[in-house]
C-alpha cells in the first residue's frame, strides 16, 4: 500500500516552504491539488516535475476511489491546498475520511502523513496580540442562513474567535457583527477589539487592529483584495 501525504504549502510568499515539503512533492508519484494552475507556480518555482491532479470539493465519489486504488496499488500521493495547511476548510477532510471508511484506520494498509507548515491561521494568531493559548476556529461563516446565530456565538464567546472570510463578503460580515453587537443591550455584551489580517507573507499584507468601526473604516479606504483572516478579542 501507498502513503497519502498531507502536505501544507506556502499562503503567500512561495519561500515559506519547508525543505521536507519540497522533498516529498518531488518524490511523490502524483500530487493532487486543489487548482493544479496554482501549485504549478510552486511546483515551477522549485523545479519540480512531478505531475499532478485536480481533487477539490466538488470532486465526485468516482474521483475518490481512483486516488484509494492508486494508493493500494503502492503509489505514493501528496495532498496540497491552494495555500496553507489541507483540511483545514477545505475539502481534504473528505479524502482522509473515505481512506479511513476503506481502511478501518489500519495505517498498515494506507499510510496518512502530516507534512507541516504555514496556515493562515495560525500565521494570524502569532501576531494577535491577544491571549491565544485558548480560542474558537469557525472557518467560514455561513454565506445565508444562520448567519444571526454565528454572529451571536462570536460576539458571546469567553475565548477569541478565528474565521476566515472572502473579499467580497467582509465588509458586509463585519458590519453585520457591529449590528449584532448594537442589539445585545442588557446582555452584558461590550464591543471588543479585533484584528483582521489581509494578504499574509503578501507583498501588500495588511493588519488591522482595533474597535470595529475603526477596522471598518480602514477597510473602506483600502482596496479590497484576496482573502481575510478575522480575529475578535474574547470576553474578559
């Protein structure tokens, strides 16, 4: 049986890449990526000739089963995300999950390697300010329903709040949780500071830090580019 490698690559500047990531993507058989277009800038940068192929989050079941047999078959696979660390909101999870129904969790039968490294998220927290050896991750938040009820867990939090959030949506997303927070009078709820962090390791990287209007403001004034990792300050 074959080894599956869970290979985290750069979110931004294509040098934070460790030099194990780089040794594992050019000895692996096949790398299946999130947008092949993308980790061929990578795969180019280093001169790596490995091929690769397309798995993402509307990837079918038929898709799925050809990577197990490649894998049963002795193949050695590398997972990579368009930036950061696989599985975490993006569809990586899945391809584990449907490995481990097929094996039982027998690593015998198919090996699952982490290969660490740069995630937003953690990139993010480092440079928080706010205490982080305890906090709440919830990806992205809802795009329609349920959205009242996301809001209300982040403002009502006791641990700060990581979510990411795309360019089209951030605004509309933070001011929706100034609403929230205007309407919980009475409910001991006070506006906290948040940092939001746009661009990572980018060349027009940007943090902004604050009360949210503030960070609302700023965000207005600047063009509004890739995507955005929101932190908000947990209750004191």
């Amino acid at each position: 049986m074959g080894t599956l490698y869970i290979v985290a690559t750069p979110i931004g500047n294509l040098e934070d890449v460790s030099k194990r990531a780089l040794r594992i993507l050019s000895e692996v058989d096949l790398i299946l990526s999130e947008d092949t277009r993308i980790t061929k800038k990578l795969l180019d940068y280093y001169q790596i000739k490995t091929s690769t192929l397309s798995y993402h989050q509307h990837s079918r079941l038929q898709k799925i089963e050809y990577i197990i047999n490649l894998l049963k078959k002795g193949k050695n696979l590398a997972l990579v995300s368009d930036a950061g660390t696989p599985g975490i909101s993006d569809p990586g999870n899945k391809l584990i999950h449907k490995i481990l129904e097929f094996t039982g969790g027998d690593p015998l039968q198919i090996r699952i390697v982490p290969i660490p490294g740069s995630s937003a998220l953690t990139a993010a927290a480092s440079v928080s300010g706010f205490p982080m050896d305890k906090f709440l991750f919830l990806g992205f938040p809802p795009a329609k329903r349920k959205r009242k009820k996301f809001f209300e867990e982040v403002i009502n939090s006791k641990y700060p709040i990581i979510f990411y959030e795309s360019p089209h949506r951030i605004l509309r997303t933070l001011k929706e949780i100034k609403l929230t927070y205007n309407s919980c009078h009475g409910r001991n709820c006070t506006l906290k500071e948040i940092v939001v962090c746009r661009e990572l390791t980018k060349k027009f990287e940007t943090i902004y830090r604050g009360k949210i209007e503030k960070v609302i403001k700023e965000i207005e004034k600047d063009k509004i580019k890739g995507e955005f990792v929101v932190i908000i300050e947990g209750k004191k």
